[in-house]
C-alpha cells in the first residue's frame, strides 16, 4: 500500500521488500489503533512481543528511510486500548519519517 503524506511524499506500507530488520527504539507516538488503521491500513498483526506493527518506507533529503510502529509488551491488552506506540528506526529520521504522515500528533524522542 502507498500513501501520500501532507507534503505530496509518497510513503510505502507493509509492502514486499521493505527490509526493516536492525531497527529499534527511536521515539514514540500517541495515537489510537484505529487511527493507525485508518491511515496505514492493517497491520501486520502480532508478534512475538506486540500486537500489531507496521512497515514504513520513505525517503527524507532524498535517502532511504525505514520505520516501523509497534507496541511493546503490552501483554493482556488488546491493541484497540493501546494510545502510546513505539517508532522503529535507524537513527532520528525514523520519527520524522512517522511525523510527516501525522503532523498533529504528539511525539517523544526514544534515544
């Protein structure tokens, strides 16, 4: 799925070929699942310690960028309760990344 951002970029969500492994903590979001949903489409489901998750693929100043937003041992809740997900990423471009889709949200640095 491609969706565009408030500034005309284009961002890929959970498609093929997006290579999000040695990502980590790099900030955090407060939103709801449903408005996650809404805007990314479906996630990608549980996992081995969350309850949804998404791929992310953009690109800022013309590199490559790859996040992922997730929740974290959130065990015994169910994903629709969740308002504070974690972003995913190599470095700081990660979260704005994550900003450009949902500029209105609050935001917390991870590192």
């Amino acid at each position: 799925m491609e969706i565009k951002t408030f500034d005309k970029k284009i961002i890929r969500v959970n498609e093929v070929g997006i290579d999000a492994c040695g990502t980590s903590l790099a900030g955090y979001i407060t939103i709801t699942h449903a408005e996650l949903v809404k805007t990314l489409g479906k996630g990608l489901g549980a996992g081995d310690k969350t309850l949804d998750e998404w791929e992310l693929e953009g690109e800022i100043d013309g590199k490559k960028v790859v996040a992922t937003i997730y929740d974290w041992k959130n065990y015994g809740q169910c994903a629709s309760n969740i308002t504070d997900w974690h972003i995913g990423g190599i470095d700081g471009n990660a979260v704005e990344l994550v900003k450009s889709i949902f500029p209105t949200k609050n935001f917390k640095k991870g590192w």
